[in-house]
C-alpha cells in the first residue's frame, strides 16, 4: 500500500507523509514533541543544523553556544521516547 505526499500548507505541525506504520511531522518540533505523551514515540530521526563558527543566512546557531541550544531537543527526545525505542540522528 503506498501513501501519498499531500501538498504542505501553512500550518505549523502537518502530516508531511503518513503509512500505517507511522508518520513525519514537519514543523516546529519542540511544540510538537510537548504535545504526545510521555514514552509514546518509537523512532525519532533528526538532521539538527551544524554548529558552525561563521552565521549563515538561515540563521545557525555558533558552535560555542551549540550544546545549550540542542538541550531541550535532547530533553524533549528522551521525554517522548519509549524505553525500547530508537534515536537515529543525521549528521552529514
């Protein structure tokens, strides 16, 4: 059974794509992460921006202040992440 990409719209926290085995979230994950309960989550896969010592336009995060502003991702994760579920993070 294939799922469909439906067309992003402005809402924070859409469906980006859905099968039966679960979903992708596009948006603001901090907010989306405090909305599911405690150890519900099975797989979160991240690809957080670099540290990097020059700004970008996208407005990066200097790697001196990096650590503190990956925290409460790193809080958020553990919070949702069942006990037997799995962290897959992109660093490429």
């Amino acid at each position: 059974m294939k799922s469909k990409v439906k067309p992003l719209d402005a809402a924070e926290n859409t469906v980006f794509y859905r099968t039966k085995h679960g979903n992708i979230i596009r948006g603001d994950s901090l907010k989306h992460l405090a909305t599911l309960k405690p150890e519900s989550v099975d797989l979160i896969v991240t690809s957080p921006p670099f540290g990097l010592v020059r700004k970008k336009v996208y407005g990066n995060v200097g790697a001196h202040d990096y650590l503190e502003w990956f925290r409460p991702f790193g809080e958020a994760f553990k919070r949702a992440l069942k006990a037997n579920g799995s962290f897959v993070i992109s660093c490429n």
